[in-house]
C-alpha cells in the first residue's frame, strides 16, 4: 500500500494522524502572528523540533492576537513532570477546535509511551458523573486522537492500556443507567471496537453516513471500502470532507484509487495535505 516500505511503517502507525519532529530550521514565518498558520498550519504533520513548545503555546492563543505575539517571541519553560499531567488532563476536559494536533504536540513534547499512560490514568480517575456534559470534553477530539498515539506503543503496553479503557467504558455505560449515550462515551466506544463501535456511536453526516469515523475501523476493510467508496462517489468540496489517506491503508486499493480520482471533491484549502498523503501511497 505504501510507495516504500517506510511508507507502509508510517501508515501503520497513524499517518497522517502524526506529528514529526524534525532537524531542519525554524522558518522566519514563525515569529510572524499573521503568517505563521500559513507557514504551519493546524493538523502539521512535521514540525521543527525547536519550535514545537513554542508552537503549541501559539496554538492555545490563536485568537488572542496579543498573546498569540507574546507566544512567538519567547520559548517556553520546560513542563515539570505536574505541569505536564495537568496539560494532558487538561487536554481531555476543555473542548478545541485544534485537540487533535494538541494531543499530538504533547506527545512530541514527552514520549508516546508516557503520553498514553498519562492520558489514560487522568480518564479512569475522572469522575463517572462528570463525564456527562461538563466535564469530558464533549467535542472527543482528544479521546479520539488517543487512538493513534496508542499504535506508537509497544505493543504490550497497548494491550494493557486499551484494557483499562475497555474495563472504564463498560463502568461508565453501567453509569449511565439507560440514559442516551455521552459524546465522551461514544468516542470511546469508536476507539476501542471497530466496526461496531463506529457503526454504533461513529460521527455520521446529515444524510446519515459514515466518512471520517472510518479511519477506526481496523478490523473489517471490505466495510471501510463499502463506505468510503459510497462518499467518495458524490463528495463535493463544499462539504468540507477530511482527506485522509488512512482510509485507504484500512479499505485497500479501491479506497486508494477513488482517493486519488476525487481530489476536486475536497475543498481546495487541503490541496496541500493532499499532495503530501499521497506521495506515501504506491
């Protein structure tokens, strides 16, 4: 599936729901407020590595002009080992349009390994009744974006973690007493079950179907390809659809190719993103 074998690694762990570190220098945009979302726009997948403190902070004052400003100009301080639990926590409670890239920039910050064991202590320790409305962030992104952190863990460790959040999904649906699904919930259901779980609690369109939830469905590709292929077929770039070549890792060649055929179905703010994911496709 991948051009290289390094692509067929690097879609195995996520792409494009990623963030690489690398060496090459910070550009002059970055200390830019007006220009440095163009130069490095959310959802990245490579970063500066000396730039990715700075980054998230930029990212938490997007639009607070002064503050965005503030932010760009001085590096911040290293987390402390409390520092960093609270934002991981933090991370999981308040809602943002940019979590997935958040979740991200924390685990370039602090390890894979030690994002996700983090993560999941602060989910099994916050309280039951505040997973409803107030409390989990009610958007999921980040429980969701745990989904791709914990492919770039032993796999040991991602046993035993998805464990634990299977051992917290089944309290709190005992919790919710028969009362309608919490969002929160829901996204645990998607991360941790497959086909079941996004058929059962996945996002869906207006009109019902399945799309961007489909990149969790890692145990079924002729469903993947049955559902992509049928939004593919009419997608038009004013709704807004996320390219993502990891539905194509998931739904096979099919995928692969209605991917590339449908590029004018994707608004043209993605064309970047899009030459890129499929540089890593055969």
């Amino acid at each position: 599936m991948g051009a290289t074998p390094a692509d067929d690694v690097l879609l195995a762990v996520g792409y494009p729901h990623i963030l690489f570190l690398t060496d090459e220098p910070v550009h002059k945009d970055a200390s830019d407020p007006k220009r440095v979302f163009k130069r490095y726009p959310t959802g990245v997948t490579h970063l500066p590595r000396t730039f990715v403190a700075r980054y998230r902070e930029a990212l938490r004052n997007a639009t607070k002009p002064d503050k965005l400003a503030a932010a760009l100009a001085v590096e911040p301080p290293s987390l402390s080992t409390e520092e960093m639990a609270k934002a991981v926590g933090d991370r999981f409670v308040f809602s943002s349009a940019h979590a997935e890239t958040d979740v991200f920039l924390l685990e370039a910050l602090v390890g894979s390994p030690t994002f996700a064991e983090v993560a999941v202590s602060f989910l099994e320790n916050y309280p039951s009744r505040d997973w409803r409305g107030g409390g989990i962030d009610d958007g999921s992104g980040a429980i969701r974006a745990l989904y791709f952190v914990l492919l770039r863990v032993s796999s040991d460790l991602r046993t035993s973690l998805r464990a634990r959040l299977e051992a917290l999904y089944l309290g709190l649906v005992a919790a919710q007493d028969g009362a309608p699904p919490w969002r929160p919930l829901q996204a645990l259901d998607v991360i941790l079950h497959g086909r079941q779980g996004v058929e059962r609690s996945g996002y869906r369109s207006s009109e019902g179907r399945l799309f961007w939830d489909l990149a969790f469905v890692d145990d079924d590709p002729a469903f993947v390809a049955e559902q992509a292929l049928s939004v593919l077929r009419v997608l038009r770039a004013a709704d807004w659809g996320r390219f993502d070549v990891r539905l194509a890792f998931l739904g096979g060649p099919p995928v692969a190719e209605a991917l590339r055929a449908g590029t004018a179905g994707f608004h043209s703010t993605h064309r970047a993103a899009i030459r890129e994911q499929l540089a890593h496709l055969a």
